[in-house]
C-alpha cells in the first residue's frame, strides 16, 4: 500500500484552531508527515503557542484518525519540546509515521462533521453517560484532565469569570486588534481568506455586525470603556454559558510543547465524541489564555492593573473549581443540545499547507 499523503492532510485541516488561524503546514520527508508551526499566522495573545498547539494536536489526531480507517497504525513523534523551536518555521514540531496495521477509528465519520456552534444552547443537563464518554476519549491521549462544571450556581459564577476575562480582551489595545484582524465581515472576504472568523458563524442578533464595525477604530472602543459601557459588550458571552448543558475545562500536566500537542490531540477526540453523542460544543478561550498569562509569563505582557485582576480571577477559579489548580488549564469549552450552526467556518485548501 502507498500512504495517501494528500487525503491525510485534508483530514487534518478539518481541526480547530484559534480564531479559525490555522497556523499549519505540511510536508513529506523520508516516508513521514512533517507538521509545522507558521508563525506567520500565530496569535499576539497566545502564551507559549498553547493555543496554536491546540490546533496543531488536532490536526494531528484528524490525521492518525484517517490513517487507521486507511489501514495504518501511525507513529507520533514530536520533533523538539522548546517554545524556540516550535515558533521555527524551518523545524516540524512533530512527525507522523506510518506503518500497516491500522483498525478503522470508530470517530472517523466525526471528523467533516465536527463545527463550532456558537448559538444559544439548551439549559438541559447533558446526560452523565455523555459526559463520561467524552472525557474517556479525551483521556486516552495521555495525561490530561477534563473537569466538568454542571451545577447551575456554578455555571453561573463561571460565566461572570468568562465575561471579566472578556473585558480584559475588550479593553486592551492590542488584544482588541488582535480580535478585528480575524474578523471577517463579508461573506467575499469570508470565502476570499477561507480562515478567521466569519461573521456569519458568531450567530449575532440583527445589528450586532454593524455595531462591531463601528468599534473598529480603537479610539471609539477606548471611548466605549471610558463611559462604562464595556460590560454590556460581554453579554453575549455571559447568556451563552449560562444556557448551556454544560462546561468543560481540559488540562494538561505541563506548560511544554509535549503537553499542548496532546492536549490538542485529546480536545480533538473529546470534541469528536461529541459530535459523536449529539452534544454541540463551543470553545470559551479568554480565561484560559488570561490565566497563562498570569501562570507562565508572571504577566509580562500585561499591564499592572490588567494583572491583578486577572490574580483576581484566578484566585475565583481556584474557589470554584480547586482541582482544576493542580494542571495548567489549557483549554474551556461549553455543550449542550442545539440545532445545527447557521454557518460553518471555512478552511484554506490543501494546496495552500501542503509543501509536497
């Protein structure tokens, strides 16, 4: 048999990423995928690539996934566990081999099927043995954790944790340029970069489009937080968790490359799982990346007020939820039961990732 190089790639980049970025590439050398970080296409907000990596693990789980249904075991190997290293555009953070032996992967059919749905979900628990399930597919990774919040009161405090984090994002200069570069208002522009995010995928109320527009300009966003206005900006985010069946927190054991590519590779099975059971998911990234801050960087990156309130909200979390403490938490998430998103986010071609 000859390993169909091109139809694991396509696989791959049916994964998450941040923002839709899809900070990947590809390439074939001596029998073995080559996966890439670009950095070209790396968030400013990011901290240590944990959120690239998350995409980069997914993708390479996508890909393991199609080479089992296509007979072969693969065989993973990251390349170089530094931060230096996976920022290299020269060096692969890891390569995949590929030997006979592979058993159809029950989750395939999952993998074109899988989106972010951002709508309003159902407040309806969703049923303990989904909840299991989608932590044992995240688990069987390696060592990560899934924590899940169900109990209303909580999913309540967690959503005023997430709108804090929020404003945080909203209030800072180059986060909120950060944001309206990944910001796609037009279908044209949408379906001319096939990455970012669409407008059409947030599930916005009528106006809402035209409002973020508007504020743009950092000036008028500056102006917005100047008369106190900013919290409402954060609304949509505090009504979407609150109707939710359910959060998840994944973390791993070690802030390392190692750590967030298998992170990746779990969220992406979990994910799957979901798709799987019938459980539409949402990933809730701000506090996630304002705690890494804070935890890995010391807040080097932030301004003083900016960080004390996010010890703040560490300090909450850690009130909340003290188990989720003991790892590095790279990743939130919220589920529930939905219909279908409007639109799907679209991805960039193979040709466009893939150096031969």
């Amino acid at each position: 048999m000859t390993v169909d190089y091109r139809q694991l790639i396509e696989a791959a980049i049916l994964a998450p990423t941040p923002d839709n970025n899809q900070p990947w590439r590809f390439a074939v050398r001596d029998e073995r995928l080559l996966v890439y970080l670009d950095p070209s296409r790396t968030l400013p907000s990011d901290v240590n690539s944990m959120f690239d990596l998350v995409g980069l693990g997914a993708a390479i789980e996508n890909a393991c996934i199609a080479a089992r249904q296509a007979g072969y075991q693969p065989q993973v190997e990251v390349a170089d566990c530094s931060a230096e290293a996976s920022n290299d555009p020269s060096r692969p953070v890891a390569s995949i081999r590929f030997v006979p032996g592979g058993q159809p992967d029950p989750l395939y059919p999952y993998l074109a099927t899988r989106c972010t749905c951002r709508r309003l979900f159902s407040r309806k628990p969703v049923a303990a043995e989904s909840l299991a399930q989608m932590a044992a597919a995240a688990e069987q990774t390696g060592a990560v954790r899934v924590d899940w919040v169900t109990d209303r009161s909580q999913i309540s405090e967690m959503a005023r944790l997430l709108a804090a984090s929020d404003l945080i994002r909203f209030q800072y200069e180059p986060f909120h340029n950060e944001l309206f570069r990944q910001l796609r208002f037009t279908a044209e522009e949408a379906e001319r970069t096939r990455d970012g995010l669409d407008l059409r995928t947030l599930e916005l109320p009528p106006g809402a489009g035209w409002l973020l527009r508007m504020l743009q300009p950092w000036k008028r966003m500056r102006k917005i937080h100047q008369l106190g206005l900013g919290p409402l900006l954060t609304m949509p985010s505090v009504l979407a968790v609150r109707r939710s069946g359910a959060l998840g927190l994944l973390s791993v054991s070690q802030p390392n490359v190692e750590s967030f590519l298998q992170g990746g590779m779990a969220f992406e099975r979990l994910w799957l799982t979901a798709a799987a059971v019938g459980v539409a998911l949402q990933p809730l990234g701000s506090l996630p990346i304002f705690l890494a801050h804070w935890q890995q960087l010391g807040g080097a990156r932030l301004a003083a007020t900016q960080l004390s309130r996010v010890q703040g909200l560490a300090d909450r979390l850690r009130t909340l939820l003290p188990q989720v403490g003991a790892g590095v938490l790279q990743i939130m998430f919220r589920i529930g039961q939905s219909p279908p998103p409007s639109h799907r986010a679209l991805r960039r071609t193979v040709h466009e990732v893939y150096a031969g």
